[in-house]
C-alpha cells in the first residue's frame, strides 16, 4: 500500500519545520563550538580528575557536534529536495513517502518499508 502524494500546504508546512530545524541546528553548532575544542593539560590550573572530566565533556561535545552536522546535512538535503520537486518520494524505491512519516521525521529521504529494509 503506498502513501497519497503530499499537498501544497504539507509542502509548505514541512519547509517550514525544516527551515526553523535547520536554523536551530545551525545556531547549536555555533554556541557548542568552544566545548568542542582540545582540553588543555595543564596541571597547574586543574587536577588529574578534573583534566579527566573535562576531557570526556569535550568529547560528549565533538559526538555531539558531529551527530547534530549529519543531522544538518540532511535537513539540507530534504530543502534540496523540495527545491528540485523530489520531495516526499522515497530515494530508493520511489514511491510517496507519506506526510504521516515526514511529519514525523521531515528529513526522511526513504519511506518507511525502504527505511525498514536499511537497517536490517
């Protein structure tokens, strides 16, 4: 059973959710930007522990920053999408995705049964 081909106003309504993703993602990228850098060893201003607790923050902050850039480039990847008319139909088998699923994930390039099939 395929999905109904999306409408004009789920269009806009999605564009609009990946816009303000993308622009939320974007602006984490840039405050989380000073956790994600080398942790200096010096001894004289911290502690072994506290060297060791910084050191695991900053790396929590560069996985983090990593996941959120893949998750950005998606997100751009979905507005290319919809630039270009290819929107809403899976990349893969290219049947409607199904504005239940985009809803749900609006960057999802891959309908449910092709996305099922990826992971297993």
């Amino acid at each position: 059973m395929s999905a109904q081909a999306l409408t004009a106003r789920q269009v806009d309504e999605l564009t609009q959710r990946l816009r303000l993703q993308r622009d939320n993602l974007q602006q984490q990228i840039t405050d989380g930007g000073e956790q994600a850098q080398p942790v200096t060893l010096d001894q004289q201003s911290i502690g072994r522990v506290s060297r060791v607790d910084a050191i695991q923050q900053q790396q929590v902050a560069v996985a983090s920053r990593a996941q959120i850039k893949q998750t950005l480039r998606q997100v751009a990847s979905a507005l290319a999408r919809i630039e270009s008319g290819d929107y809403g139909f899976c990349s893969r088998c290219d049947e409607s995705i199904g504005y239940e699923r985009l809803n749900a994930q609006p960057q999802a390039p891959l309908c449910l049964r092709c996305q099922t099939a990826s992971e297993q």
